[in-house]
C-alpha cells in the first residue's frame, strides 16, 4: 500500500502514544507509565496540508504536540515485543503530525476522572503532513522533531528520546486491538508543549541527518472556531 495524503483520511483509527518523551512528562508534573499507554483521536480530526486553519474552539486553552506518526501498511496482531523486523515491515510511511490538545478541557477531566476524548477530538486537532515514505526515514529512533510558532523554536528533540521505541510500541497496541493498513499510530511528543491562540502561525516537520524532509513539513495557521461549542464545566 502506497500512503498518499487523503488515504490518512480514511484511517480506521489513530492510536496515540502518552507519556513517551521523558522530559514532556515532567513538564506537565506526570508519573513516568511503567508501560505504554495510550488513547485514541477521531480520523475526523485529521487536518491536512492546504485544508485551512487549525481551529481553536472558544473558551480552550490550546496547546501542540510534535510527533511522528506510523502509518500502518500490514494487520498487525499480538506482535511480540521483541520483533523489531516486524514491526517496521509493518509501517507503509512516516508523517509528523501536531497532537493538538483542548489542555484546560483535559485538565478538568483528568481531575474529576472522566474522560478525556473531547479535549483530543475537536475537527482540525490533527494538522498532518504528506506521507513520508520509508526510504527517507531509514531509522525511525535517529531522527528529530521539531515545532516553530510564529518563527520561533518551541519543540525540539530527537525520537531516539523515546521512552518506549516503535516495536514495543506496536507489540503493546496490537495486543489489545488489532493495527490494520491505514490507521495511524502517534508515537509521543518531546518537551516545550505549550498554547498557541488565533492569530499565530505553527510550522513542523523533522530532519533526518540534520537535514529536513520535505515532505513532512507542516505549516498551519491557528484561528477562532465557528462552532457553538464553548468549554463549560462538567
């Protein structure tokens, strides 16, 4: 399967990895997981190049988060951890991708203990890239995100940080629910998260050899939301 830019559309599913960048876990003051994790976005939320805006809804403090995402090529099911050459025969391309998150909306969740979908799920929370293909990322452990807002560096660091690497990564997702051609695997953020607001403009991509690929490159402009949604308290 040839990953193409609206093919990301239509993932199954987007598994996204918590809590992988050691240093992203102490900025938001949370507990290192003695395993992976994880929670899922809506493909609805998916933002491609040149769709428009990324939209922040009224009354939420919006922040991104940086990351590389897998897209899946083969059925994946109770790999095992271990299985590396499986588990990168499995992936058909790369993108990076800007996990948005509604951080006020989490907050209140993660206090009351409710879920916390809705501050992931907002349309446009997933500006993505093209598709990177294999062949430009040999090593998805040895290369490096980073975020820009308005020109200035916010998110930097490389994936080889990764608490948990791609195989245990995917060992761990596919014994819970099978990972099929299509669905998109999020694989954490590095450190320096924070908000953007309407009227600033984020740009993110990544670099292999010190040298950015350009086809993962985002650039993406953050406005107010048309919708009627406004946080109130749960």
């Amino acid at each position: 399967m040839a990953s193409s830019a609206q093919t990301l559309k239509r993932a199954g599913k987007v598994v996204c990895i918590g809590r992988n960048y050691a240093e992203h876990v102490a900025e938001l003051q949370n507990a290192k997981p003695k395993q992976p994790f994880f929670f899922l976005k809506p493909p609805s939320s998916i933002l491609l190049p040149g769709e428009g805006p990324c939209l922040r809804p009224r009354g939420v403090v919006m922040h991104f988060e940086v990351e590389l995402a897998l897209i899946m090529g083969k059925t994946l099911r109770d790999l095992r951890p271990d299985d590396e050459q499986g588990a990168l025969d499995a992936i058909d391309a790369y993108a990076v991708a800007i996990d948005m998150t509604a951080r006020n909306v989490q907050d209140e969740a993660k206090k009351k203990g409710l879920p916390w979908s809705i501050a992931k799920g907002f349309d446009t929370f997933l500006p993505m890239s093209a598709p990177i293909a294999k062949a430009r990322v040999p090593d998805p452990h040895a290369a490096e995100l980073f975020l820009d807002v308005n020109g200035r560096t916010r998110q930097r660091g490389s994936t080889g940080l990764m608490v948990y690497r791609v195989p245990r990564i995917l060992s761990d997702v596919s014994r819970v629910m099978a990972l099929r051609p299509g669905d998109v695997v999020l694989t954490g953020t590095p450190a320096g998260v924070g908000p953007v607001a309407p009227g600033d403009v984020m740009r993110a991509g990544l670099r292999v050899g010190g040298e950015e690929v350009r086809e993962g490159s985002i650039e993406v402009a953050v406005e107010e939301s048309p919708s009627s949604y406004v946080f109130g308290e749960t």
